[in-house]
C-alpha cells in the first residue's frame, strides 16, 4: 500500500482532503477530523538520494495499542507526533492496505467528540437476499454524486486495470494503459477544479469531473494555448509525456517535457500554485528519460536544463584547467565556492586580473600533488566512484521491456551502465567529498589576493589553510612577472624605412660638397665587396683601419662631410655576410669597433697595420 492509497481511501469514504500547512515542507501533510478539524494524521513524504527511493509515512490517531494488537512491522511508534494517542505506518509493498484502512477508520472515529462505535450484525432476510452495509457519511460531508453524465471512454477507462504485480508495476503499468487508451481524447469546456496535491497523481485519483476537467485543459494545451492549472494535473501531464502518450519518438518526448518545464512559471500568484518542486523534477526526469530510452549525448544535452548540466560542466572545468580561460575557471569556482566567493573584492574591483589570479592558483594546484599522490582536483572533489542510479523511480513510468546491459557516457565526468537489469552511475559524489579542503582553498586564495591586490576588508588566515599557501604564492609570482614586463618600454622599429633615411642622408651630403669634391669622392656603391682587400681611396674602409689602430676617425669624417651614422651602416652591410652582424656602433656620432669581432675584421682587411 502506498500513502496515496490511504489518501484516496480518506477522500472517497470519510471526505477528508489532504491539507499542506506548510509551504516550507511540501513533503508534509496533515488529515484532519471533518468535525472536530483536529489532525488524525500526519503525513510524511522524503526522497533518500542515497537509495533513490521515496520514503513514505504516517503518523495516525489510533493509539498505541494498535502496535501490540497488530504486532506488524510497518505499524510501530511515530515518527513525529508525540503521546500515546499516536502510532507510526510505513508504506511499502508489504504494508496491508485493509489493516491500515481499518487503522484510519479508528482515527476518525477515535477523535470524533463523544463518539462511540456501534456494531451491527450480518443481517439477512427470510428470501435469502443478503444486506449490503453502506458507510454513512460524516455529518456536513455529503459524498460526491457525480450524476449520470460520465463520458463512455472515461467508464471504459476506468474498466482498465493490471491484477497481478507488486504496487508500482500496478500503478505504473494501469495508468500506462489507461493512458494509452485515451491518447486521442478530447473535451472541452469543463474546468479542472482545485484539488489536493498528489505526488504520483494518476487517472484513479480523479473524478469523473475532475477527468473531463484535465482533458479540456490538454486539449487546450495541445493547441497551445496554456492555462494555470492545479498541480497534480500538471504532474499527471508529465506523467503522458514520460510514457510517450502525445509523442511520436523519444526525442518528440523529450522535446515536448522541455518545453512544458521552460513555459511552467514556478509559481502563480493568481491560483497559489507552486510548481517548484515538478521543475526539480522535470529537469531530472528529462536526463533520466533520455538515457532510458538510448537518446545522444548531444541530442539529450540539448534538452537538459541548467540544472542538470551546471555541476558537471564546472567538475570538468575544473579538472582540466589548462583547456579553459581564466574567466571560465574563475566562474566554476565561483559555483563550488558560492557566497564565500561570489562577492569577493579580488573579482569585483579587476575582474580579469582577479579571475586570472584564482585561476592561475587552481592551474597550478593541479600540477601539484598533496598529501603525497593527489592534485588539488582530487584533493578536493575525491575520485569518480560508482553508485546506485534509480531512473525515474519518484515518477510514474512503465518500462516496458527490461533494460538491456549497456553503457551510456553523458559527459566527460558522468556515466552511466546497465548489467542484469541494475542500473549504475559513476560520478563524483559532492556529498561524500571532502569539500572542506576547497573551502579551505578558496578562503587562503582570497586572503592572500586582497592583500596582494591591496582592496578590500583583509580576512584573517587560517594556520589549517597553510597547505594551499604554496600554489597561491606562485599564482602571484606569475601575476608580478606580467606587471614587470608590461611596464617595459616598447621600442618599436620600421626597418623599411632605413633605405629611405639614407638615401635622404646621401642627397643632403651632396647638396653641401663642391663640384671638385664630388669628382673626387667615390660613391658608396663603388665601394668594394665585403672580404676583398680594399683600394686606397675606400673612404669607409680607411676609417674602419683607423678605428682598428685606434687612430682618430672624426677629422676625416669631418673633412669628407660625411655622416658618421652612414658610414657605420655603410661598414656594417659591407661585413654583414663575413661576420653575421654588427660590427660598428655609432653613439652620438662617435663610431666604435665592436670587440668581439676586432680580430676577425684584422685577418679579413690583412692586418690592422696594412
């Protein structure tokens, strides 16, 4: 029996409608005395991400000696409530549904203000013909008549059933069919009343009104327009879609959830409906559903909402640093970090130099192992281990055929496998990794960078932090190297422009000689090729021997009316091919010989003394 069962048996026979006092806890509920309006039971509804299965309970006004009398595992001390009025129920496949029914009966009536149970014996008449007891409603709580007009399909449906099968293959495996039956339904005009929240809302849930009402409004929706709806009804539409009722193919399926999930507002002011927690869910059903069904990575990450992708995404970015900018790592780091991180003055006051900072640091740690085998990654987030994986287990889906053994990578940190029907997933478990030490990480990094950085409040360090004071020491040796040299002066030099500076200087050195100056002066393309003794009227060479024996060069300079810086590229493109470099300097006019190459421009002009 599942808590659902209870609840249905709570409306239809005593008229008593789950009630949700607390926004905060949507997975608690309270049912109440129809006269008295004190709680007979507490309901309890908590997902356990460890197993992936939904725990449900009850605590129920039927005293304690129900524990005793019964002597059932399932029915045991409660869970919440205090007092000996009080018994606990779990719900399970081996819960008795006719025990717990009996249970619920004790309560309504345990509370009933003065009340008292009356026994009637088995009736029979002098024909034979048997009596049929009839429950009587509780005063001001009429039973629902809903009359004679009750669509044909809508009481074929209902004939619709599966008889054998634990409780979820029941449920799961009936609404698949009956939802298979009225795929192509149509109503219209009839509104959805307000009802109460169910999680695994299903066709048997509903009345015959409240029937035709979701088919008027999926009618509607199928034509797109949308309306805010209750949310069992918005659920009971998901629950089509997981099963391929209104889809053509797997990806139609996954098309159709996504853009149900993106036009779902979270919640509606107008109608009080909070659709939060079946966003939560959808995003996850989506990822689960297409994995199931063997859709591509690609395709189904297309499909996937933030929620699903995000972790995985910044795991990735931070495992492998190097294939990502700065800005990038800093934003991952950000999403692990949260509010220790997101308004920290290193990234607001210079956002690249502060994301290149923590970056940096993160790279480097990386590179570095602590405690003896592990980079920072590992040190931190802990290896990829295998788990669990219960696809789809907190909706309502019939899976047809058994999964076959098979391996499905989502991503480049996230897979999953099938052997014998048991699905597994092999992931990075925050829950289990030793987030403290990043804690730790990223509040040295932002200690030591604002007062790097000189910005902000200085945070207090911490001596248990001392292991991460390394990788961040480097990071800011890094930052100062890149300060230091984009603080050099760039020189930059057009060397196309040198052919022009001396042909301008030959033309202003021959507009100031004379005409017999000209016919005696040799032109520098005259002069001979580097390596050959040159003649004795080489006006550069001469200087060039004079500058070897030390001798003063200037008063010829001066008396050719020559340009010294000339001359110097005259004599260092005449050498260039023998030496392969520079081999005069001229420094404010004055020219001097390059040591290191003395010796070879002597045995290349045959002395120095020649």
């Amino acid at each position: 029996m599942e808590l659902n069962d209870l609840l249905t048996y709570a409306e239809e026979t005593w008229q008593i409608k789950e009630e949700h006092p607390w926004a905060e806890w949507p997975g608690f509920s309270v049912l109440s005395h129809p006269d008295t309006g004190k709680w007979i039971a507490l309901c309890m509804r908590q997902w356990d991400e460890e197993t992936g299965e939904l725990i449900e309970a009850a605590d129920l006004k039927c005293e304690q000696r129900s524990i005793r009398e019964f002597h059932v595992p399932y029915v045991t001390f409660p869970f919440r409530m205090k007092g000996s009025h009080w018994a606990g129920i779990r719900f399970g496949y081996g819960t008795d549904a006719a025990l717990i029914r009996k249970l619920f009966d004790r309560a309504v009536t345990y509370g009933r203000p003065g009340g008292y149970t009356v026994v009637l014996g088995s009736l029979s008449s002098p024909s034979g013909a048997s009596h049929r007891d009839t429950p009587l409603p509780v005063s001001g709580r009429p039973y629902r008549n809903e009359g004679n007009d009750v669509p044909e399909k809508i009481s074929q449906m209902r004939k619709l059933s599966v008889l054998t099968g634990d409780m979820k293959t029941l449920r799961d495996k009936t609404f698949y069919l009956q939802a298979r039956f009225m795929e192509d339904y149509e109503d219209e005009g009839v509104p959805y009343t307000a009802d109460s929240f169910r999680l695994f809302t299903t066709y048997r849930n509903l009345s015959t009104r409240q029937l035709r009402g979701y088919f008027s409004w999926r009618t509607q929706l199928r034509k797109g327009i949308f309306e805010p709806v209750p949310v069992s009804a918005a659920y009971l539409y998901s629950f089509e879609l997981l099963n391929g009722i209104g889809a053509s193919d797997a990806e139609d399926r996954l098309k159709k959830l996504r853009a149900f999930a993106d036009n779902l507002p979270v919640d509606d002011a107008n109608y009080g409906y909070d659709y939060a927690q079946l966003h939560a869910c959808l995003e996850e059903w989506i990822v689960s559903l297409g994995i199931l069904l063997g859709v591509k990575p690609e395709v189904l990450r297309k499909y996937a909402g933030p929620a699903s992708l995000n972790q995985d995404i910044m795991l990735e970015r931070l495992k492998n640093p190097r294939e990502y900018p700065d800005e990038d790592i800093a934003e991952a780091l950000q999403y692990f970090a949260g509010k220790k991180l997101n308004h920290t003055p290193v990234l607001g006051t210079d956002p690249k130099r502060g994301a290149a900072l923590f970056a940096e640091s993160w790279r480097i740690g990386t590179e570095t192992e602590f405690d003896g085998r592990k980079n920072l990654f590992r040190f931190c987030f802990g290896d990829i281990l295998p788990r669990r994986w219960y696809p789809l287990v907190n909706a309502v889906y019939y899976e047809q055929q058994p999964p076959e053994d098979r391996e499905y990578r989502f991503n480049a940190v996230h897979s999953y496998y099938c052997r014998n029907g048991i699905w597994m997933q092999d992931s990075y478990n925050l829950r289990f990794a030793p987030m403290n030490r990043f804690a730790g990480f990223v509040h040295a990094a932002d200690c030591r960078f604002r007062r790097y950085l000189k910005t902000g409040r200085y945070l207090k360090e911490k001596p248990e932090e001392a292991w991460a004071l390394g990788v961040i020491e480097a990071a800011i040796r890094l930052d100062q190297q890149a300060v230091q040299e984009a603080s050099r002066p760039k020189i930059s030099i057009d060397l196309s422009g040198l052919d022009r500076i001396r042909n301008d200087a030959d033309i202003t050195r021959t507009s100031l000689l004379t005409e017999a100056e000209l016919q005696s002066e040799p032109s520098v393309e005259e002069l001979p090729e580097a390596g050959q003794v040159p003649a004795a009227e080489d006006i550069p060479v001469t200087i060039l021997r004079g500058l070897l024996k030390g001798e003063d060069v200037q008063t010829l300079i001066r008396q050719k009316r020559l340009m010294p810086s000339v001359i110097a590229d005259t004599i260092n493109e005449r050498f260039y091919e023998e030496i392969g470099d520079t081999v005069v300097l001229c420094e404010n006019d004055i020219l001097h010989i390059v040591e290191d190459y003395r010796e070879d421009l002597e045995m290349i002009l045959g002395g120095a003394d020649q």
